[in-house]
C-alpha cells in the first residue's frame, strides 16, 4: 500500500471514528433526559405512597417528554445506521442534496458547538453524481468545518449543489470570515480525500464569500 | 443548612428534570444553561457543589472549570459527559475537577458527591478563616 492510500485510509477511519462518536454523545444526552424523566416519575410515585396527592397533568407532561426523547434517540441512530451503510457500495449514483442533508444531520453537534446554524437548499432538477458515498460524505465534512469557521460564531451557513458544465458544484455560503481563515484551514486535499473516481477542485471566491467544491468524473 | 448546587448543561429538559429532582431531596438549585451563565451565577453567589456538562456550545466544561476554579479556588466542580474517557478525566482531575462522571447519572451516587464536596468546600472555607485570624493576629501582634 503506497504513502497517499495509508493517509487516506487513516483520515477515513478517523472521520468514521468522529462521526461515531459525535452521534453516540448525542444518543446519551436523549437516553440522561429520558433517564432524569423517569427518575421523576419514580419519586412522584414514592410521594403519592406517602400520602402526597398526584397531579395527573404533571405525569402526562412527564410521559410526553420521555417520548419526545425516545423519538430524538430514534432519529439519531436511523442517522447513524444511514452514515454506517455509506460505506456498502464502492461506486454508486448518489444524489447530492440528500447526501448534504446526511451531513447536515451527522454534523449537529458540531455545528451547535461552532454556534453556526445549517440549512441545505432543494435544487430545481436533481443532482447525481456517480461516486464512493463515504468518501464524499468525508470531503464534505472537511469543507463543512472549514465554512463555519469562515462563517463565524451566530451565523447561518446554506449547503446546496446545482449541475456544473462536466459535473456538480456544492456550495458552502454565506462565509463573511472567509477573508480571515487561511486556505490552509482547508484540511482536504481534493487530490487525495476524493474517491478514485471524481475530480474536483476548490474554488474559494473571497469576494462574494464562498466556497465551492467542483466535482467532476475522471477520465 | 441544605447543600447548594449549581447545575450547568445546554440540555434544557435534562437540566429540569435533574433540578426538580434535587430540590425534592432538600438541595438547593440554581441551573444554567451556559458557562458564561454559570461564570456570572458564580460570581454573585457561592455554591457547594457546580455540576457542570463537559461539552456545550460557546465554552467547554474544561474552558469553564478554568474559569470557575480561577474566579473562585475553593468552587467543587463535578464534571458530567456523555462519553467519560481516561485523558479527559484526568485533564478535568489535572485542572482541579472533584469528580468525572458518564452520563445517564446515578442521582443518589451524585448527591452522595454533592454532600462530600459540601463536606470538603465547609474544611476549606474553616481553614481559610483560621488563616485569617492567624494573620490578623500577627500583624496586631497579639
């Protein structure tokens, strides 16, 4: 195995590992909350034993709120269980804004983290692109941190892609920090992170403040 | 004299089901749901134990433990996670944490926490005070 395959291999296994444990941190917090919830509902028990009366309101709040946090854990783990699968076909038609709508979901914690808010905007036609879905998922995520540090604290950043003139182009904007953040904060390599079948080249425009990743099949 | 805690996580269901919680076995609460909150809650009032969440928006556990043990040395931070590993644990230990605990929580192994921190925080704040009186005396050279 050459140089190039080992370090992509490991920043792979690094970004499974990152993911993972992000959406299991997440899955903990809804399992604490549900735990915390059922505690109550155990004390109220112990109080109504003690001749204490029960306000049935209370209990129907509390049975709803542990059900809120069952369907959050639910949630995560189908994403996870999605992110997981990603790596079930080395080559596949995948459609970009709900592949950008799976990283958006895997990167919540980090976005609440970053105090950036995401949203990913539906194309007019959809937009495919025949590739490795993981790999993809990791380039992505690699331009992803880089724009909401580009965006800054308390912004909103829009993902969305469009057919470009030999392939896909997927958006990363508004970034009003870009002009701060070193190209080098850009921790992908698009010659190295992309699978063996794309091309694809950053295009950062400082003026409009965005970023862009043009995707293109190798010849 | 009841125990005192702050509780601090960005979780807002999980921060008033812990509180409530609390409150019914005689402690009492303030929650908040930042650190900065937390730093400002802190200044104004003292607090046996602060339970703090490890990671949160706007500020780390480990950024506000800094913060907490640097504004008030004596403060007993107990520091709660999703994911308790060895270095962060002994990072959190290493910066002055009394304790490192996974969550979900066991509440009566945290309120037995609680009662040991209060314990401790009562020995710390007595020695301070004969400090106190000690130079006191040896400045009036009584």
């Amino acid at each position: 195995m050459n140089q190039a395959s080992q370090t992509m291999d490991d920043a792979l296994l690094r970004f499974f590992g990152r993911m993972t444990a992000s959406m299991t941190h997440e899955v903990k917090n809804a399992l604490a909350t549900v735990n915390e919830n059922a505690g109550l509902l155990t004390d109220y028990a112990e109080m109504t034993l003690q001749g204490k009366p029960l306000d049935p309101e209370r209990v129907h709040g509390l049975a709803a709120r542990i059900a809120d946090q069952v369907i959050r854990a639910d949630g995560l783990l189908k994403i996870l269980n999605r992110f997981a699968h990603s790596v079930d076909e080395p080559l596949i038609g995948v459609d970009v804004t709900e592949h950008l709508k799976l990283l958006m979901a895997l990167s919540i914690r980090f976005a609440s983290m970053s105090e950036v808010s995401l949203n990913v905007r539906e194309p007019a036609d959809r937009v495919v692109i025949e590739t490795s879905p993981f790999p993809l998922l990791n380039t992505l995520f690699g331009c992803l941190e880089f724009a909401m540090r580009a965006a800054g604290r308390g912004r909103s950043i829009e993902l969305w892609a469009e057919k470009g003139p030999s392939g896909v182009c997927i958006h990363f904007e508004p970034l009003p920090q870009l002009d701060d953040t070193s190209a080098e904060a850009l921790e992908v390599d698009e010659t190295h992170s992309l699978p063996g079948s794309l091309e694809g080249r950053f295009v950062m425009n400082r003026t409009s403040g965005n970023l862009s990743l043009l995707l293109s099949k190798r010849a | 004299m009841p125990e005192k805690v702050l509780l601090v996580d960005d979780e807002k269901e999980f921060l008033e089901a812990m509180a409530e919680r609390m409150t019914m076995r005689g402690i009492e609460v303030s929650t908040a749901s930042s650190a900065s909150e937390a730093i400002r809650l802190a200044e104004k009032e003292s607090f046996d134990a602060i339970i703090v969440d490890l990671m949160m928006p706007e500020m780390d556990g480990l950024e506000a433990l800094k913060l907490l043990k640097k504004k008030s040395p004596e403060s007993q931070v107990i520091l709660l996670t999703g994911h308790a590993t060895l270095e962060k644990g002994i990072e959190a230990m290493k910066l002055g944490a009394v304790d490192f605990l996974e969550k979900p929580a066991n509440l009566s192994e945290l309120t037995e926490k609680i009662k040991e921190a209060h314990a401790h925080k009562m020995i710390v704040v007595e020695k301070q005070v004969e400090e106190r009186i000690r130079n006191i005396m040896n400045v009036k050279g009584w």
